[in-house]
C-alpha cells in the first residue's frame, strides 16, 4: 500500500527554465500589443485635456457673465491699470510720490513759514520780540 508520491508538473516546468536562467518565450505580438498601449494611453490623455478644456472654457464663460452683470474686472485687467496709473505723470495730486516734487519746491514752503513768523512777531510786544529773534 505504500506508493512512492507522483508530482505532476506539466506547466511548472516552463517557468522553472525561466527562472534557472533559460531563454524565455518571446511573444512574437508583444511590441506591437506594447505600441497599441502606449497609442491608447495617449489618447486617453488627450481626451481627458480635451475634457477639461472645454469645462474650464464654460466656467471661464460663467465667469464672464458674472462679472459682465455686476461691473467686475479680471484681476490682469486692474493690475494693468494700477500700472498705468502709476506711470501717468500726477501733477498736482495729492498722493504722488516724492521723487516727483520738483526741486525747489520744499525751500519756497520754509519760506512762507519765515514770512509767517515775522508777521506774527511784528503783532508782538517788544520784549517778546527780542525774545523770539534770538
């Protein structure tokens, strides 16, 4: 009653040659399944751009309408104006920046303080006054 145990390897035996060093089967269609992938991979990807093309170019309309409706500008659109703003020469503005104060300009207002001065010290007594030019 006692059999010697029997391993039937039928299809193991393929893969123990690859795995021992042996040449391997060489799938005579696998560059061509390979270039089908790859070709299929890339359409998918440019679908997919397509895809999103169009939604952002719907939403970029939405955008458009919302700001068409309610006076609104794209944020490139006042950037560009701040710039110009900027640029144009402000004369007589109020907030213009130092550098375009011509020269000149701050030693006419120490004057007018001088003329001031002397006109409020001419109301004074005497002894003020003396006081005061010292």
């Amino acid at each position: 009653v006692n059999q010697p145990m029997v391993l039937y390897c039928t299809g193991a035996t393929k893969d123990m040659g690859k795995m021992l060093g042996g040449e391997e089967e060489k799938d005579p269609d696998a560059q061509k399944k390979e270039e089908e992938r790859q070709e299929a991979l890339r359409q998918q990807e440019e679908e997919r751009k397509a895809k999103h093309a169009r939604m952002e170019a719907e939403r970029e309309k939405v955008r458009q309408q919302i700001r068409d409706k309610y006076g609104l500008k794209k944020k490139e659109e006042k950037e560009a104006e701040e710039k110009a703003a900027l640029e144009q020469p402000c004369e007589g503005s109020l907030t213009r920046p130092k550098k375009a104060i011509p020269a000149g300009c701050g030693d006419e207002e120490e004057e007018e303080e001088e003329s001031i001065l002397d006109t409020v010290l001419k109301y004074l007594p005497g002894p003020l006054q003396d006081m005061f030019k010292k």
